[in-house]
C-alpha cells in the first residue's frame, strides 16, 4: 500500500514518556488476551497492566459457568512498558488445556474477554483472509459483483511506442487504493502457493475460479492464487517484456467504487491507466524518479510464483498446460532478471512516495531453487546458492527504521527452497542466516513487556507475520524450536496481546474487538465490513506524528493507550494504521492455516482419503501411486534401541515417526533421546498412556474400555507429549497400545483431534518385540529379509507403507542394529522417506 500523500520518516523514538499517576480513585486493570484463543499445547501468556502496583492473583474460569479451572499469581514483567503505564505483568497460564471457553480474572475485579482453548480454536479463518483477497480484484469483483478497470492499460517505458495498449486487467487492487504492483502481487501470489504446499489440507473448496459460491473441485487458494498468475502472465506478454505497475498516485483523488473510478491518466476518468514496463532503469512521468537498478527482484519473485505453480498445476490438477505456460513464462523472466540485476521500484507521478525496494538477490534465490526443484538444470542450483550468499542475513530484522518496503519481501523465502537442496554445510549456512535476523527481533522483544520483536515502521503487522512464518519455516528446516514462543508472542500481538487490546485482522473475531472505521471505500461508501484483512498496524507516534494529512474523524476509542512511542488507531483517518493490505494479508494466510483446523471440503484431503487405506476406521496405508514410506517406531517398557535407531536415520539424513507410552515417558534415561527426536525433525506422538487392551484377543466387536477411560487415557499420554513441544499441530496422528483397536476407538480418536493408524500388515516386521521363547519369535536377520523378500514380491512393493518395528524389547537378539542396512537396500531400490503425518496427511517434502 502506499501513501495517500506523503512519505513515512521511518525514526525511533530513543527514550519513552515518563509514567502518569492514574487520576482515578480506584485503579483500573487491563488485561491482554489473544482473542481469538490457544492450542492446547500453546505457552498461554496474559498481559496485565496498570498505572498502579497490582498485587492480584488471577483464575481462568470457564466463561459460561464461571467456575475456577486454574488459579495463579501475576508476575512482574522483566521487560520495561510503554507510555503511560508503569506497571506491567504476565499471568502464565500454560497448565490450562482441556478444550473450553475462557475468561482470565484477577481478584480485583478486571477481565480479560473471552477466548478459546482447543484445536479448534482458530477453526478456518484461512477463509476469511481469501474472502479479503477476493474483494480486492480487479476486473470482475464477485464480493460487488462488479467489473472495474477493464481498459488497463497503455504503456509507459519498455519497448513499445509510448501509450500502446496492452492487456493489463485482472489482478488485485493493493490496498484501499485502486493501484495494481508486481512488486506486491508476485510476492501475493508465491505466499498462497506456498501455503497451500505447506497446509493443504487446511484450504477448502466453497467458490469457483471467478470467486462465485460454487465449487469447482480446486481449493480456494489456489482459485485466488491463480488470479494473480493469469495477471502476472498478461504482464508478460513476449519473451523480452514484463510490465510492473498499473496507475499510480493520480489514484489518490477521493474516496471512489472501482467501476466509477473518477481518476485520470490523459485519457479521461475512468478510462485507460498508465501499465508501467520495467527496464531496470529510473522511471517517472512527472517530478519524481524511482531510484531502479535492475529488474530481478521482480523477476525472481515472479519466476519463484510461476514454477510453483507448474509443480502444482501438474501434479496436484493435472492441467499440463497451464504447468507448461506458467513453467516457460518463469524460464524467460528468470533470464530477464540475470541479465538485468538489481532492482525495480513503483513509481509515483505528483508525490515522492513509492515501494523502495532495494534488494533482489533473495527473489533470484528463490527463482533458482524453485527452477531446480522444476528442471534440474545445475546452472539454477549454482546460481541459487550463490544469490543466497550475496543476500546472506540482510534483513529489516536488525533495524530500527527502513525505507518504505526497503527489503521486501520481509521474509526471505529462498533459504526455506533452498534448503533441501544442498548439503549440511550449506544448510547449517541457510539456518543460520534465518537464525541471525530471528534473535535481533528476540533481543528486541525482550525490551517491551508484550514481547513483540518488530519496528514500528509502516506495515508493522507486515514485519510481524513475516517473522511468525520465518519462526515456523526454521523449525521446518531445522527441528529447532528454542524460538516457538517468540513466534507465539507476535501471533497473540497480532490477534489482541497488545496495548489496545485489539486484533489487527478485520472479522477477526467475528464478536471481539477488531478493526472496523477501516481506510478503504468499501468502508466509506457502503459500511461494508469485510472479513480476513490485515491492517497496516502501529507505527512509532513520532512517524505519526510527522505525516501530513491524517487525521481522526471520530473521538479515538484507544485514547488511554496512545503514548509517546507507538500509536494504532481504528478510525478511517488514520491510513498510516488501519489500512489493510492485500498483499500484507496474502503474507498471512500460512500463519492463519497453520495454527487453523482441516477444512472439510479440502479437495486435497479428500483426494488424498481416497487413497488411503483403512481398517475398522484406522488409517493401515499410505498412497501405493509413490515409492515412499513411513519408519514407525513404537517403545511403551523397554527402549534400549533408540539411539540406535536414531543414528541409523540421522546419519541418512531421513526423519522418522516415534509413538510413546506414559511407561516410556517416565523412564528418566530416555528423556535426552526424547528431546532428540522433537529436535532432530522427527514425529513424536502418542502411543496410550497405560497401554490399555482395548478389544479382547478373540472378539473385535466389543470395547473393553468405555469412552472416558479411552479418552482420560488418551487425553494424559497428550499433556505429557505436549508438555515436550510434541503434537503441536493438528491433527495428531495416534498408534493404538498393542496395535489392537475397533472402530469405535477409531471415532473416539477423532473426536480428540486424533487420526488413528495402524502398522500395515504383510510385511512381519511387527515381530521384532518376539522374545526367543515365543512363538512369533524370528530372528532379526529374518525379519530385515522377509521385509525385502515381502517388497519385491508385492506388485504395490512397500509404497505408502507405514513399517513398524519397536525402539526395544526383552529379546536377546536385537533389531535396531539391522534398521541401518535395511534403510540402505531400501534407498538403493528408489524408495523415499516420510514421517507419518507427511505420509498420511500434509505432504511436506519427503527426505530421498
């Protein structure tokens, strides 16, 4: 989004404004609370603050019926508060994860408002943010079921003569303006497909291509997501042409519906606009010059958008031709980027404000990895690897102010595809640099009491959920988690752990405070509150105060939380706030879908049900269309192989999936190799925690536990996991005690958030818990063998095999030292490797 009329002083406030005596009788409390609820598993933190000592204790009370479920004591904060408070507090109330509706109360009276507790807790507000991204396009709108700007546009620069027109309608307006940036669509576009790659199952299918409420077999995001590739294409018309921007600050003339839009750009209003050509070079058609050097941040980024969505189109839809298109188009604008390195800007006509990108190298990273992962052709992987050592760490992250979008995008998603390509030397780099720029933001956050890591530049919420994704992306990468409640902290700051109190997406919670006297015509004109939209967010009162033009059309609602060094306001005056962003919210949707719940009408899990393969409603095989499988290893008593084990995969670079009992759990020698597993990337999930014999040997109709001592049992090897910084994500994937389970339990389980699986059968590696006395007993030589024997024999072999074999047992002879050697022949046959949740449900890259 850019200014409606002037430029942003990106400065810090150096010191904060003394604390104010509260001028009331009885001092008032305020309580800080993510509105929108917690995970079971989440580290819950309450912010309390007050002009006055608070010297309460607190309870979290079920909000319908009041009663106490945990009662604490505030703690002082560490950290320093801001402005006219002096006094701040936190109240952990982690311990608190049976599923319910909440209230935090302190004995003096204050509340917090309402929030949730549960898996369900952030349902499928993914939606919303696409709902947002639908009123935002341009051409046919279907939230106004209107058309808009369909002579975009004639052109400026490039090599046509001047004011040739070429079709540039479609895409999206960026923000409460009407304007249309490559800069911001291109990283728009890449972020959907990235969260649908990642989170597949979280999208569903309510809307059509054209955003009309019919399904159409394609999930939303990729609907909304192919609205920005088809602009992106019409953008590049020949091999040696690609168009950046449509309009520009002749926009700025009034509050205005699209398909009446009263600017004029030399060919009356509501005509032709300007669709500027990049060419790597200063552009401006009046006064004010960009400061361009090159064109490949655009091109990598568009590149990086465009081979994407090839991989997904071909494989995922199965449209070859749209793949082939959007896979040639990403080759050709790549080789405009290598041949013109730099970066261009957005233009400005009677202003001197625009997006001042500066970097480019990460987009061409990105291009790179994304264009091996497609071809590969070494040159890209080559030239990724060297990008990514150009850019290195650079980052806003260590910076107290910047240039408007100086380095965008605000996360560098070309170390995440990078990643997997290169070696552990390279990767220990590429984790590194995500590394350096997420402590400086820690190393802030430890300095105000909400813990939030980002400036308070224009576009803050920007910073904030771009930080949250680089948190999530790391630990993807690197299984480390030291950083996961820093990640918490800007999500709760984004959704009401904040000074005012407020969540920063509009409809957010659809009965909570949220932002509402938006800056857009939408809001203006027809009161339209539309849901999903991330707002600008806070800026440094001393930027606000610099700015020209803004101003408060209503009496300021947060009046007793501004201060002297961070202000937001929700009010229609304030542009520099309370503007939302489309590409902002774009930028969200994976932070929204990866703490959301499944979707129901997920054309991707429900393709993927269907080639699952179940007994008595459990989960017993992957997918056969792929060589890969899942190592599923299971310890209740004994657990003597583990490490074994671990090394065996860890030296191969391959991740398995460990399911524990409450018995293992306890056993003191094991906890290292527990944090082994959480850390090393591998699944760690529940195995029971009595190890209960669910169904009698000889009869599968009946339950030999009822439900509530199912599930307490269930519910108690959960708290134990979680306790770890295991089953963090939903759904959990659950192995029944003796592999032994009926359909009932299966439905049990899901109503817990469980998915329950079972070992495929065939193989005999099941066996291995045999002692030599027993009748099942082989040795495990033996077994390794008729594994292989059992793959070679079966016309499926071990695609989608969920193998299960045990961390240890009273045996003599041992299993775990032949896991290595049978991980050898496997590779060697061609078969891939995958934790039980990548197998079974969202299909994050698989370790060859």
């Amino acid at each position: 989004m850019l200014p409606r009329s002037i430029a942003v002083l990106l400065a810090i406030v150096a010191c904060q404004s003394p604390a104010l005596t509260a001028d009331s009788e009885s001092p008032k409390s305020h309580v800080r609370v993510n509105l929108v609820g917690y995970l079971p598993a989440d580290t819950k933190v309450a912010v309390v603050f007050s002009h006055e000592r608070v010297e309460d204790g607190f309870a979290v009370v079920h909000s319908e019926t009041g009663a106490s479920v945990y009662e604490g004591k505030l703690a002082s904060s560490p950290a320093p508060g801001w402005g006219k408070f002096e006094h701040y507090y936190v109240a952990d109330f982690s311990k608190v994860t049976a599923e319910g509706n909440y209230e935090l109360r302190l004995d003096s009276g204050a509340r917090s408002t309402s929030f949730r507790i549960g898996d369900d807790a952030y349902g499928n507000h993914q939606a919303d943010l696409l709902l947002f991204m639908r009123q935002q396009r341009c051409g046919y709108n279907p939230y106004l079921d209107m058309a808009c700007h369909r002579l975009d546009g004639r052109t400026a620069y490039g090599p046509r003569p001047a004011e040739s027109f070429i079709d540039a309608s479609g895409g999206w307006h960026d923000a409460g303006d009407q304007l249309k940036y490559l800069i911001t669509s291109s990283f728009a576009t890449a972020a959907m497909l990235l969260a649908y790659e990642l989170e597949p199952d979280k999208f569903g299918d309510i809307v059509d291509d054209m955003g009309r409420p019919r399904a159409n077999g394609i999930a939303d995001v990729l609907d909304e997501a192919k609205w920005g590739l088809d602009w992106m294409l019409k953008l590049h018309p020949t091999p040696d042409e690609l168009y950046h921007q449509v309009a520009d600050d002749r926009d700025h003339n009034g509050w205005k519906w699209p398909n009446d839009d009263s600017s004029d750009y030399g060919w009356g209003p509501n005509s032709y606009r300007v669709a500027y050509a990049a060419d790597g070079k200063p552009q401006g058609l009046a006064k004010y010059q960009s400061k361009s050097t090159g064109m490949a941040n655009l091109a990598g980024r568009y590149a990086a958008a465009m081979t994407m969505a090839a991989r997904i189109w071909r494989t995922e839809l199965g449209d070859h031709v749209y793949a082939a298109r959007c896979l040639q188009a990403a080759k050709e604008v790549y080789s405009l980027g290598k041949r013109h390195e730099g970066f261009q800007q957005g233009n400005s006509y009677g202003a001197p404000y625009r997006y001042e990108e500066d970097t480019w190298a990460d987009d061409m990273e990105w291009g790179a990895a994304e264009l091996f992962k497609a071809t590969g052709e070494v040159d890209y992987l080559d030239d990724a690897k060297r990008y990514a050592e150009i850019i290195g760490d650079t980052s806003w992250m260590p910076l107290e102010k910047a240039g408007h979008y100086q380095m965008y995008p605000f996360i560098n998603i070309g170390h995440f595809a990078l990643y997997p390509l290169v070696d552990k030397e390279f990767q220990g780099k590429l984790a590194g640099y995500y590394r350096s720029g997420i402590d400086a933001t820690v190393a802030r956050a430890e300095q105000n009491a909400f813990g939030i890591g980002v400036p308070f530049i224009w576009c803050s919420n920007n910073l904030a959920t771009a930080l949250a994704t680089q948190v999530l992306l790391y630990e993807q990468m690197t299984g480390d988690r030291q950083h996961h409640d820093h990640l918490l902290a800007q999500r709760d700051w984004l959704l009401g752990r904040n000074p005012w109190g407020t969540s920063m997406f509009t409809g957010i919670p659809r009965d909570g405070e949220r932002p509402i006297d938006v800056h857009t015509s939408l809001w203006k004109l027809g009161k339209m509150d539309v849901p999903g939209g991330l707002v600008d967010g806070p800026v440094y009162a001393e930027v606000y105060n610099s700015l020209k033009g803004l101003h408060l059309e209503n009496p300021d609602e947060f009046a007793e939380f501004q201060n002297d060094f961070v202000v937001y306001h929700d009010d229609i005056g304030d542009y520099s706030t309370n503007e939302p962003t489309m590409d902002g919210t774009a930028g969200a949707v994976y932070l929204m879908a990866h703490f959301g719940t499944p979707d129901p009408t997920s054309p991707r899990r429900s393709a993927r049900q269907k080639q699952l393969s179940m007994s008595e409603g459990g989960v017993v095989r992957g997918p056969r269309d792929e060589k890969r499988l899942a190592m599923v290893f299971t310890g209740g008593s004994y657990g003597e192989g583990a490490v074994t084990i671990l090394d065996a995969l860890e030296n191969r670079g391959l991740r398995g999936s460990f399911f524990v009992t409450g018995d293992y759990l306890a056993m003191a020698d094991q906890a290292p190799i527990l944090r082994r597993m959480i850390d090393g990337g591998h699944y760690l999930g529940p195995h029971s925690h009595a190890h209960l014999l669910y169904a009698p040997w000889e009869d599968r109709s009946r339950s030999l536990v009822t439900e509530r001592e199912f599930k307490e049992d269930l519910e108690a090897n959960l708290a134990e996991l979680r306790k770890l910084g295991a089953c963090q994500t939903s759904p959990v994937y659950f192995i029944p005690p003796y592999e032994y389970y009926i359909d009932q339990h299966s439905k049990w389980s899901g109503e817990m958030g469980c998915v329950l699986f079972n070992f495929t059968p065939g193989s005999g590696s099941n066996r291995d818990w045999a002692p030599e006395s027993h009748r099942s007993f082989r040795p495990s030589k033996q077994i390794a063998q008729e594994i292989l024997d059992f793959e070679a024999r079966e016309p499926d072999g071990l695609n989608g095999f969920l193998l299960l074999l045990h961390l240890g047992s009273d045996r003599k002879d041992k299993m775990p030292p032949h896991v290595g050697p049978l991980l050898d022949e496997l590779i060697a046959r061609g078969y891939a490797f995958a934790r039980v949740d990548e197998l079974l449900g969202s299909p994050q890259a698989a370790t060859p």
